[in-house]
C-alpha cells in the first residue's frame, strides 16, 4: 500500500515549530531558542497585519487609523504588489520616489515578518517577552515574507502613549522560514538595511519618537535617584543615546535635550552630587 505525505505546511505556531524543528534535527530547543534566533536575525517571526478604512489590526491589537502614522518601503523599482495578498492601492514609494497606483484606498490583510526591535536582549528581557509577549511602543517595522522576490515594508509610529505586546501565541514562523534557518542562512543583508533605511528616514516622526524615549529615560533615572543636576542627567543620558540609539535615529545635541528635561522640569538644580549618573533604560543596559 502506498504511504500518502501530507503537504508541507504553509506556516506553524512557536509551539509546532519547536516540534518540527525537533522532528527534522533531532535538538532539544524551546521558546527562549526561537526568541534568540530571531532576536540575532536567523529566524523570522511574522504576525498578522490588517488595514483598512476604519482600523488597523496589529496580531490582536486594534488601533484607530488616526492613532497610527504608516509608511511604505519598496526593495526594487517594479514591485509586483499583486502578488502580496489583497490590495486596494494608493501607495507612494519613497525610496524611488514614484506613485505605484493612485487610487484612495490601501486595504491590506497578511502574515508580515516583525522587524526586532532595536534594544539589548539579555536573559531577563527574554523572559520579558514570553510572559508579556515582544513589545513595542512608539515604533514597529513589518516587512512582506522572504518568499516574496520584492520586500515590501511597512514603519508604523503609533501616536499613543503606551507600551503594547503581541503575545507569542499570535507569532507564526512560515515553513520557508524553517528551511532557511535549519540551513544556517542569515536573513538576506539587503532587507536588513532596506528596513534600517526606511526607518531613518522618517526624520519628523522620528524626533517626537525620540523625545519621547529621552523623557522616560530621564524620569525613570531622576526618579530612581533625584540628587543629579540637569546638566549631569543631560550629559549622561547623550552618551547613553550616542551608544545605543544614534544609528537608528537622527542625531540630536545636548542643548535639545537640555530643552526637554527643563520642559518637564526633570533635574534637580540646587545639588552638586558627585555621585555618577546611572542610567535607567528597560531595554538597554550600560
């Protein structure tokens, strides 16, 4: 009798993954694993992402369209959009500087890749991300599944002032996905820097997102020890941005972060502590 195959499947959960990566290589690996093969780029995660007229769907979390600012990334000139599920299109490339459609309505319902976010993984941020899900708060990059030959990005910038999660159950890796990564193939270095790119560019956006992350820095540190003149916590929270957030953002001086603590009235102008500045960051370490 002939045995009969099931077909590949087109995508697993983190949990059927674990077992079928198990199953081909025969290594005991969990939850945390896939969380750092992803965090190092090895791996892709994807979610679900729908937008349309009245909401935006991000794995589970729906946003008003108000409260998110989206901009579209293309790798190539000729991006055959047909191909990335369902579309209604109105869609300007900034890269190339052309209009891919002109209608008035971009609808989109996919699986989309999650870009790691940009911060220090450790040990205790991972346990983090499976008891809370990957977090995310002013700034989440998507990009379009590597089968696709075109990437096809997607920056969004939420307005909100709150940190959210996409919850581990709604992350999926496709079965192309797999293949690459039992085949030790990094992600591709173009998609790398194409997203990179995408998310530098967006200057007015990136200067409010900025000022946000200062300020939590600065209260959160001011807070935990207010002994520290401004000017110190200034000085203290540059070098902090010049190690672990200039690459992605646009530089700023310390004059304009001067602006924001004095704003906010974050530092304590009658002390000369002579203690160091210790800088609290939750996702970035000194």
């Amino acid at each position: 009798m002939t045995k009969i195959n099931l077909p590949p499947r087109k995508w697993y959960s983190l949990e059927k993954a674990i077992r079928e990566i198990k199953k081909r290589t025969g290594e005991e690996l969990d939850i945390e694993d896939l969380l750092h093969y992803w965090a190092i780029g090895k791996l892709d995660f994807s979610t679900r992402f729908i937008k349309s007229k009245y909401r935006i769907t991000i794995s589970d979390l729906i946003f008003n369209p108000k409260d998110i600012e989206i901009t579209y990334y293309f790798s190539s000139k000729d991006v055959n959009l047909r191909d990335f599920n369902k579309f209604e299109l109105c869609i300007f490339d900034r890269i190339n500087n052309k209009n891919i459609e002109d209608n008035n309505n971009l609808n989109v319902e996919a699986l989309l890749r999650i870009f790691p976010p940009y911060f220090i993984y450790t040990p205790e941020s991972m346990r983090e991300i499976i008891n809370n899900g990957i977090p995310f708060y002013s700034n989440l990059s998507l990009i379009s599944p590597s089968e696709f030959k075109d990437s096809f990005g997607i920056n969004l910038a939420i307005k909100l002032d709150k940190e959210f999660h996409i919850n581990l159950e709604n992350i999926c890796i496709f079965e192309n996905d797999i293949n690459r990564f039992l085949n030790n193939s990094s992600q591709n270095n173009h998609e790398k820097i194409f997203i990179r790119n995408a998310f530098k560019k967006t200057h007015g956006r990136q200067e409010k997102e900025l000022k946000s992350i200062i300020l939590n820095i600065a209260k959160a540190t001011f807070e935990a020890k207010p002994i520290h003149s401004r000017n110190k916590l200034v000085n203290s929270i540059y070098n902090h941005l010049e190690k672990y957030y200039f690459e992605e953002y646009e530089q700023i001086d310390t004059r304009t972060i001067d602006n924001y603590l004095k704003e906010a009235g974050i530092g304590n102008q009658r002390t000369r502590s002579k203690e160091p500045v210790q800088i609290i960051d939750k996702y970035k370490t000194e």
